[in-house]
C-alpha cells in the first residue's frame, strides 16, 4: 500500500510536539514509546501497517480540542482512532501522525425514554449502546458484526451498517446529533434531540466521512424499544442463483424482514465444521428473521415459507424455540471466524442491486476458477450488500496480490451492475485506488472541496478515501504553506 | 424562463448564466426566490424502476403524483410520506420529486421510517460551475466516499440543480387504523405520544390536533400493516392508553388515511390568515415551548417532534421561543417578513461558517437561490 511520504519537517517537531501537548495533557494520555505505539501500527486490515509518531489518549472534547489547536498550528497531520476495528484501513497511520484515540471517552451522558435517544461520549462501543438502555427493553439497532469491539466513533466515522440494517438503517438514520472538534480545534454542535437539521444537512455530510472533516466526542442516538419476539427462519436451496431470486420475490411480496442474510457452501461447510450449528449441507442457505408478536411473526413466516416452497428448498426450517432460533444465528455470527481458522481470506463489501445478485454470484464463481482462488460467500442479502470472501495464503509468494486483483476486479463488477464498492465498511485505504472506477474525476473534486472547507490544510486521516495521485496536489500545497 | 430538456442543457445554461437564478420544481413549497427562472420541470420521467430491488430513478422534475401511481401499481409507496405544501403555503402548480429532495420534504411517517433524505440512494446534479456531479448511486447501502446525498437533501438549490434523484421504496401497507384518544391538554397529550411511540407496537404516526375537528382536542395513532397485527396492535395501544381520555378508533382504511392526508397537509390552516411556522423540537420541550409562542392555532406531529403554528402575521416566533433544541422556519409569510426575519433558523458561528464555505465551492458565482438559507439582511 502505497502511503504518502513522511513529511521531515513534521518528524523534526516531535520533541516540541510532546513539550506542548503536555501542557494540555496528563503525562498518561500522551504516548511516546516506540513499543506502546506499536500496538496502534495497524486496524483489522491488518495486512497495512504503519507505527504513528505518537499516540494521544483525551479524556474530554476540552482536550480533543486542545490536541487538534496544537497540532494545527504546527501542521501535524492527525489519524482519529475509535476501537481500531475497520476492516479498509480507515485508521491506519501515516509515519508523521499524531494517532488521537477516544476509547477513553466513553461515559453514558443522558438516557431520554421519553423522546427515545441516548448520548453517549463516542469512545463507547456500539454493544454497550444497547446495553444501557437493555433493562428498559430498548436497543441501539445498528448492529455491525465488530459490535462487542467496535466504537461509535468509528461507526459514525464509516456510516457502520450491520445485519438488521433492512429494517432499521444504518448509523446515518440513526444518528440525531454529534459534538464534532474541527481541525483547527473548533467545537461545535450539530443537530441534538429533533429531527432534521436546520440549515444544510451537516450531520449527513459527517456521518460517514472517515474522519477527515473532524472529530466526532459526543453523539446523540436514537434508541429504540424492542420487539415483542423474533424468529428466524431457515432456507436451503440447491443452487445460488434460485436462492437470489428468492430473495427478490420476498422483498416483493410487501412483508418487511429485518435480516435477509445469505450463505455459500463453502461458507456453510466452514462455520458447520467450525460452530456445529446443524446447517444442511446445500448451495444457499437464506436466513430471514421477521418481528412482532407470536402471531404476526406467524402471518409473516407464511408469506416467507409459501414464497420459497415456489423455489423448491431443499431444506426450510422455521425455529420452534430461542433455542433453535440461537443456533441458526449462530452459524452465521461466526462465519467471519470460521473461515479465520481454516484460511487467511480478504472480505470484500461491495453492494449491488438485489436484482444482480444471480448474476453476480455466477461471475464471481467464474473469477474464482480464473484466478484460481476459492471465494466463500456471507452476506446481507436483503439489502445488496455483498461479503465474497477470498481465500489465500499468506505465506505463499505472490497469493496476497492475486487475492488483491481478483478482489479488485469483484468491486469493478459490483459498479459495473449499478453498485457501488463498499456498503459498510468504508473506503478507508483499501479502496481508495479504486475510487475512479465509482466516480468520476469532477464527482471527486466536489467531495474533496468538502475536505477543503472543513480541513482547509488536509491534515485529518491523511491519505484515505480519496486516490493519492489526484488528492496530491492539495497534500503539496500544505507542505509548501509550512 | 429558462427550462431545459436534459441534463446536459442544464449545464450549459447554468454556465452561461449571467446573473442570479431562482432555482425551482413545481415551485410549490412558498419560496420567495429571486433572479431568472431556472426550472427542472421539463427533466421529467421515470427513469429505472425494480419493484424486485425496491429502487426507483426519476428525473428531478417529475411529478410526485406520477411517481406516486407508478409505484402504487406494485403495491408501493414512497415511505417518507412527502407532504403537498400547495394548500398551506397557498401555492398552485405540480409538486416535483427534485422539490422534494430539495426541501428534505417527509410526513408523518418521518417518526418511524425516516425523512426523504433516509430513502434518498443517489443524486446527479449541476454545480454553479455547470459542472455535472454524481454522488451516491442506486443500491441501498453505500458509504463509498463522502454523502453528498445526504447534503444535497434540504440544500433548497443552493449547492446545485438537481437532475436526477434515485430512492428505496418499500411496500405499501395492506391496511391501517387510527386509534384516537380525546380531550387531553398538550402536556398529556405529548405524554401519550410518547408512551405510544415507547411501545414495540410500530405506531407509524403520532399527532395531536389541540382544537380537533369538533373543538375537542384529539390525539391520532396510526398502525400500518397486515390487517390482523394491525388489529392486534391497535388493541395493545387501547390498553396502553386506557384511563387517559375517551378512546375511539377509525371504522375503515379510507377514515383513517383522510385523518392522516390532514395532517400531513396541516390542513387545519388551509386558506387562514396568518404566518405558519414549522418547529422541528425536542418531543419532551414541545408543551413548554407551544405555550409561549401565542399562536392562534397549533397542530402536533411526529409525537410532538414537530410543530406547526399559525402565528398573527409579522410575529417574531423566534423570539418568543427563545432557545431551543431545534429549529423554527418559516413556511408562510408575505414577502417582507420573510425577509426580515429570515425562513430558516440562523445557525451557529461556526456553522454558518461552514455553510458559506460550502456554497462558496460549490456556487462560487452565487447565483444559486440567492439570499436563501443565509443570514435575513435585517440580522
């Protein structure tokens, strides 16, 4: 991965650097050691690395600011870090960087039942959201497969989506308000406890912009109650392609699931020998999950079963219990993890329109013969939101720029059927190459006129999202200005 | 009038303009625009429709009622519920779908499913520049680069000329029911909203008219869906509701989508004299502020998130309201005090700092709306 030079005039400030920086900061929360700093080098695309300069840990949006004023004014490029869980690369250093991470700031602010929201310091992780409304009977719905781990701040950061997204959206739908420090160490407020913002949708425009426009501290949530019940069913089908169309003939049909998720053999093979969650052995397998009370959950599961009795399923299995109903997840939650333990894989995260999918599916399994790597296949069916999951071995010359290729040439197809190259994860790094294949050069230039008025000196989350042969001229023209 | 038949026209005028323009669809939303007539009116059509992947592509300037029937044809619905302004902001001509983006517009359903800029997929659009930009796309997740999307919706114009919008749709509902609570007072009735809306009963509007219909004030429930779950919930909100005032229910579909066509419309302040006001708030601060605003007629929605108020004409509601967590704008004014108060709420230092930096790339001739959405002159 090819990263920007480090700039020397930066790495000659860092004792001056560190002299100001605990002028605002307790000695605890400025790391400076070569081996702590090591353990930021890299986020779960762990295949880049790259040790910061140092790492800064605030307890306050006070310090936030404080830290960004001074690394402003010395012209210090700084990479935002919540849990370190994106999967593209998001918060990989640059050699020259100030890392500021917030894991530490991440306190419980307000809980508001009546108007249903909750805000919350961003540092906090997405599961511990729902936690602390759970004894109300609420929940935070995005629901990324990170959640234990991954912070709001990160979830905000890539505009995070997750299984249940079909029914409830992603964190941009559900994200009323946001305490965000600009680069120059401004603090401001957008939005709050209404809906819709008043002037231009700034929140929108945050919500997703990899931390290059500023840092999210604080975040106003909306929280929602539970349903009375869930169910999933399960369908097995002897061929990817009927599975697709079952798919779109259940989004057709006018019930609403709040999870269609999707699996190939090979997935299924993995996660049965990893997780024992009793899965047949076919070609697909669909889960669709439906809410309500029992008995809607029944009027739904009918119009989802007699759909797929029309596509011949080998198997459809509607759970009779929270038992069984957990062990049909349970396959699925931990597919990431089967397949870690019998291959080192890459997880894309292209989107394309649910009508694709047999198309798709068809061609990637050509791409996979062509290339002669197996690929598995998990993911949000319901929504496009694909997961092809490419196996290598990383010990083997040359596989790792194979998988690379191939993976690239799966984003190019997901743009080429009307899609676009990520759904959740973000571009972060790992596709930010290939963002010309999305957009145009002028759709660029009126994104990075974004990055212009927010960070006029580009120094946010340096060398991200945006290719680095057209984003070099502005990184030049701060270079020259010290 | 300048009216161009395709994109490309567009751009070419939008470069050759000279001096400001008033960038409009249907113009039915009640802005006081100046400069020379740009129109989307002709950039008119479904372009893409998949039931199968609930998206719909349209040219900016069709009409919403076209787009409403193509899709009532698959059982359909734009989700959002994008309320006619025509009869509140006393405006005639045909509500296009670009104006619905441009305006962020949603109804009552905003509460539970989102605003349009929730189901809003993809934008094209013509910056001040004349330069063709495309952000988004047509799939229902995307996070590939920054969202414009999101950014356009509510931009009134003022970033760009939209030609071209993508949205998800989703199914129509089999059937609905309003249960109707009567005779509480603002602060009970806000309450009540909020208990509803607390509930795992997917209330899918939630508004309170303090005059009702009889001059008995009267909250509105909505459940949508299949008809035996929407029966069965409309009976968990009965209960929940139990004690609180006298409890009644809508007798047919048809009843209940009126109620709810009223109210997305604010149709209680059709052909009335007076400013009307519209108050994005805190559900919870909405009793508290109603009553300092003096209105002559108030009506609730989004469980109390939203406010409308009809407000003797020239009144500074602003003022009265002082500070609140939200925004008011207004939607119905003669032209000076539009003017002189400015529509929509001013913003922060910084944001407002932001926004003008935006408009300055974006439009850096400032020929875009002109005066919309910055600072009132008498400010």
């Amino acid at each position: 991965m090819e990263m920007p030079t480090p700039d020397p005039d930066v790495l000659a400030q860092k004792a001056q650097l560190v002299t100001r920086l605990l002028q605002v900061l307790p000695k605890q929360a400025v790391i400076t050691d070569e081996v702590e700093t090591r353990a930021y080098e890299c986020d779960a695309l762990t295949a880049y690395r790259c040790p910061p300069m140092l790492v800064v840990l605030p307890s306050s949006t006070k310090e936030v600011s404080d830290i960004l004023a001074i690394c402003h004014a010395m012209g210090v490029p700084v990479v935002p870090r919540g849990a370190g869980t994106s999967l593209a690369g998001g918060a990989l250093p640059t050699a020259d960087c100030v890392i500021l991470g917030v894991a530490r700031m991440n306190r419980v602010l307000e809980t508001d039942y009546d108007n249903r929201t909750i805000r919350v310091e961003t540092g906090r992780t997405n599961l511990s959201v729902t936690g602390a409304v759970a004894e109300q009977d609420f929940f935070y719905a995005p629901d990324p497969s990170s959640q234990l781990a991954c912070a709001i701040a990160g979830n905000i950061a890539m505009n995070s989506g997750g299984a249940h997204c079909l029914k409830y959206g992603v964190t941009t739908n559900n994200l009323l308000g946001v305490t965000l420090v600009l680069m120059d160490g401004t603090v401001t407020e957008i939005g709050g406890g209404h809906l819709d913002s008043g002037g231009l949708d700034l929140l929108g425009l945050i919500c997703g912009s990899e931390g290059q426009l500023g840092v999210v501290t604080e975040a106003t949530l909306r929280i929602l109650r539970k349903p009375e019940g869930a169910r999933p069913v399960l369908i097995g089908f002897d061929d990817n392609e009927v599975a697709g169309a079952c798919v779109s003939d259940i989004i057709r049909a006018g019930v609403l699931p709040v999870a269609i998720e999707f699996m190939d053999r090979p997935c299924i093979e993995a996660t049965e020998a990893f997780a024992h969650a009793g899965y047949p052995m076919c070609e697909a397998l669909l889960i669709v999950e439906v809410e309500g009370s029992p008995k809607e959950i029944d009027t739904q599961l009918k119009v989802i079963k007699d759909i797929a009795r029309g596509h011949n399923p080998v198997e459809l299995r509607e759970a009779k219990d929270e038992e069984e109903a957990g062990r049909i997840w349970l396959g699925r939650k931990s597919a990431f993890g089967a397949m870690g333990q019998i291959n080192d894989y890459m997880c894309l995260d292209g989107t394309i329109p649910v009508t694709a999918l047999p198309f798709v599916l068809r061609r990637i399994s050509e791409m996979s013969k062509e290339y002669g790597l197996d690929v598995a296949n998990v993911f949000h069916a319901g929504d496009g939101n694909m997961h092809p999951l490419i196996l290598f071995d990383a010990n083997k010359p040359g596989d790792l720029e194979q998988c690379e290729a191939f993976g690239a040439e799966v984003l190019k197809l997901c743009v080429e059927v009307g899609g676009c190259l990520t759904g959740e994860h973000g571009v972060g790094v790992e596709k930010r190459d290939l963002m010309l294949h999305q957009y145009s050069a002028a759709d660029l230039e009126a994104q990075m006129a974004i990055k212009d008025v927010f960070d006029p000196a580009w120094l946010l989350n340096p060398a991200k999202v945006f290719p680095l042969v057209i984003s070099q001229g502005r990184r030049a023209a701060r270079m020259a200005a010290e | 009038m300048m009216k161009p038949e395709n994109e490309a026209g567009l751009a070419k005028m939008v470069m050759a303009a000279k001096g400001p323009l008033a960038v409009q669809g249907g113009a039915t939303r009640g802005l006081t625009l100046t400069g020379e007539v740009l129109s989307t009116a002709r950039l008119s059509g479904i372009e893409l429709y998949e039931p199968g992947a609930l998206t719909l592509v349209a040219r900016a300037g069709t009409p919403v009622a076209e787009i409403e029937v193509a899709l009532a044809e698959h059982g359909q619905r734009l989700a959002f519920e994008p309320m006619d302004h025509r009869g509140v902001a006393g405006t005639d001509g045909t509500p296009t779908i670009g104006g619905v983006v441009a305006g962020n517009i949603s109804g009552p359903r905003r509460i539970q499913a989102g605003a349009a800029r929730d189901f809003l997929l993809g934008v094209r659009f013509v910056d001040g520049n004349g330069v063709i930009i495309r952000n988004g796309g047509r799939v229902m997740k995307n996070v590939t680069g920054y969202d414009l999307v999101k950014l356009m919706a509510g931009s009134w114009g003022t970033l760009g000329v939209l030609s071209e919008v993508a949205f998800k749709v989703l199914p129509m509902a089999e059937t609905q029911m309003t249960v109707m609570l009567s005779g509480l007072d603002t602060d009970r009735a806000v309450r009540a909203m909020s208990s509803a809306l607390c509930s795992p009963f997917e209330v899918s509007g939630a508004a309170y008219d303090p005059a009702g219909r009889d001059g008995n004030p009267v909250v509105m429930l909505r459940l949508e869906g299949f008809g035996g779950s929407v029966a069965y919930r409309a009976g968990k909100i009965r209960d929940l509701m139990a004690g609180q005032g006298e409890i009644s229910q809508t007798e047919t579909p048809a009843q209940s989508a009126d109620i709810w066509k009223a109210v997305r419309d604010v149709k209680a302040f059709h052909n009335r004299k007076g400013d009307v006001w519209k108050l994005s708030v805190k559900p919870s601060d909405a009793p508290g502020l109603a009553k300092r605003l003096g209105a002559s007629d108030l009506l609730f929605d989004w469980g109390g998130g939203l406010i409308w108020a009809l407000m003797p004409e020239g009144s500074d509601l602003r003022a009265k309201a002082g500070r609140f967590d939200g925004h008011a704008t207004l939607v119905r004014a003669d032209k000076d005090t539009k003017a002189r108060l400015g529509v929509f709420q001013p913003l922060s230092a910084p944001l407002e700092e932001i926004t003008k930096g935006l408009r300055d790339r974006f439009d850096p001739r400032g020929i875009f709306n002109t005066g919309l959405m910055q600072p009132a002159a008498g400010a």
